[in-house]
C-alpha cells in the first residue's frame, strides 16, 4: 500500500498559467521524488500598467513516501 502526501505550492510566470505549474512542478522535483500528480487549486494573475505581467498559480502536489 502506498502512502501519499499532499502539499502545497505557489508558482508564478510571465509566459503563462500553464508554465507557472510546469515551473512548480520542475522546482518540486528537486527536492521530491515520486510525484504522482498536480492539481491547479486556483489562478490568478497581476496587472501593470493595463496588462497583464504575472500569471500565479496555487498547486496541490502528491507524491509518494518512501
């Protein structure tokens, strides 16, 4: 039987959500081994000067304990 953690992560981007979460998910490899999934909790993004500059993401990752 395998047992999980979940924890929780915040990323940001210039290019994207979808690059925040893969950023996260680079940066939690390190550290981690056995990550089985992510899930996207919730987006959010920073404006400057009328556009859009920053994309954020808050990440739920489980990954298996050894």
């Amino acid at each position: 039987m395998a047992v999980l953690k979940v924890i929780e992560v915040l990323s940001s981007s210039t290019v994207s959500w979808e690059d925040a979460t893969k950023k996260a998910v680079s940066q939690a490899t390190k550290t981690l081994k056995n990550i089985r999934s992510v899930y996207v909790q919730e987006q959010s993004a920073s404006v400057k000067n009328g556009q859009v500059d920053e994309f954020r993401v808050n990440l739920k990752l489980t990954f298996e304990i050894e």
